[in-house]
C-alpha cells in the first residue's frame, strides 16, 4: 500500500474489502464451498492494486482469510449442530490429525516466498474448478472412508494444504468425503468445524510469523489485515444466508460452472504469474 493513502484510497480499499467479504459469503452459502477460495485471490488481487510489496501479499492474504474462517465457521457451525449435521464423532478421529496439519501448513507458510502459496492455491484452485464442474454424485472411490493411518494422513493432508491456501474444510473435505460416500449434508456441517479447527491454529501462526514484518500495510497484526478482518467477516455472515436462500430459487448448475471457470482462470493466472 502507499506509503501515505490519502481518503480516496483508503475509501476504495474499504469498499474491496466489503465486496469481498459479501461475494465470499454468497458463494459459501450458493455452492456450499468455503468463502476462503474466493476471499484469498481477490484480497490478492486487491492488494496487488494497492501496491502492496510483493514478498507479503500472499501471505496477508491467507492469513487475513484464515481469520475471517474463524467467525464465519463458527456462526455455521452453530447452526448445523444444531440440525444434527455435525458428525462429533468423526471430529474426535480427525480433530487432532487436522490440527497437526494446519501446524505443519502454517510452519512451511512461513518459511517459503509468496509464490509458492502462489503455486500451491493455484494449483488446488485448478483441481476444485475441475471436479466443481465435471464431477457427478455418484462418483465414488469407496463405500466407506478408509481408517487407520489412511485416514489420519487425509485429514493432516486437508489441514495442511487448507491452512497453506487459507481456506477453511468446505473446499477439500467436503468433496473428499462424498468420494467415500459420506452424507453430503453431513460432510457440509461437519465441514464448517472443520473450518473452525483449520482456522484458529492457522491464524496465530500467520500472526507470528509476520511479526516485525517491514513491508506490511496499515493496521496489520502480522499476516493479518485488521481492517480485512473488521470489513470481510460481517459482510461475509450476511451474505451467506442470501446464498443458501439463491441455492434454491437461481439455476445453480449455471452458477456452479461459472463458478468454476473463474476458479479455473484464477488457478491458472497464479500459476502463470509464478512460472510464466
């Protein structure tokens, strides 16, 4: 960001966030995929606009997404317990698992330049576009998930790449698990404490590992825009109801691949940027 933003930058800084936030929580609530997935490339592109150095926008950009999961999943959370839809015990076997994850993700986050979360989004980016738009309900790797050390490296996968694209459960554990054929309505809530677990843990460390950063905008707490967290979250929880109410009246296959083109785009615009 500039070094001194005058009223007009700091006014369109604030309505990007706004818009942000209100176009991730439609999307969560439409297609039932995490907000993090459309909140983390346009945070990036917006910051791109405004200057901000490039050693630290992707970052910034996880880890402001991260905490706007924690708010969100936690106001989704609540609402699926309380329709049952949140397997308790599923939780407990991957809790612990997706937590290791996200610690992992967010240590090698830390370590590594922009353009390898750059890479990693947009390559995860390619593939949820791809299996967004081709994949069909009856696809199937196995009746059942698969227990054991499988399963607990499958959750520790989840957290890991989730807390390194700043994204909450939705986006990886929900497809994920209806290829093991598990309730989709299920997998949908028991996501979003999903989310809550992938969010807290990857949040502080993006705020450690961010502190004393030279280059950071305005109002950042390490890797965390505090003006991105105040705007994001409560257009974001607004939002998500219009979705889940525009799931049942607009033709949400159309919404679905358009959805996934911009996903596609947007994997392959990152991608491009980092090897081009």
């Amino acid at each position: 960001m500039l070094a001194s933003p005058d009223l007009a930058h700091i006014l369109i800084y604030a309505a990007a966030l706004l818009f942000t936030g209100a176009l991730g929580g439609f999307v969560a609530g439409l297609l039932g995929v995490g907000g993090g997935i459309v909140i983390v490339p346009v945070l990036f592109y917006i910051f791109t606009l405004l200057g901000i150095d490039e050693d630290v926008k992707m970052h910034l950009a996880v880890g402001t997404s991260l905490s706007t999961i924690i708010f969100t999943s936690a106001m989704s959370v609540r609402s699926h317990w309380r329709r049952g839809a949140v397997d308790r015990d599923m939780l407990k076997r991957w809790g612990i698992a997706i937590f290791a994850g996200v610690v992992a993700g967010t240590l090698l986050a830390a370590q590594v330049k922009g353009p390898v979360l750059m890479a990693v989004f947009g390559a995860v980016a390619l593939l949820v576009s791809l299996h967004m738009a081709f994949s069909k309900p009856s696809w199937r790797l196995a009746d059942k998930l698969p227990g054991g050390v499988i399963e607990q490296a499958m959750a520790s996968g989840i957290g890991a790449v989730s807390a390194m694209m700043g994204i909450g459960g939705g986006t990886l554990s929900v497809p994920t698990l209806s290829l093991f054929g598990y309730p989709i309505h299920k997998a949908v809530g028991t996501a979003a404490a999903i989310g809550f677990i992938i969010g807290v843990p990857g949040t502080i460390g993006f705020v450690l590992s961010g502190l004393g950063e030279s280059d950071l905008p305005p109002f950042s707490f390490g890797y965390v825009s505090l003006i991105g967290l105040a705007l994001i979250t409560p257009t974001s929880i607004l939002m998500a109801p219009v979705g889940a109410w525009a799931a049942h009246a607009l033709p949400v296959r159309g919404l679905k691949l358009a959805f996934a083109a911009f996903l596609f785009v947007t994997g392959l615009r990152m991608l491009w940027t980092v090897f081009g």
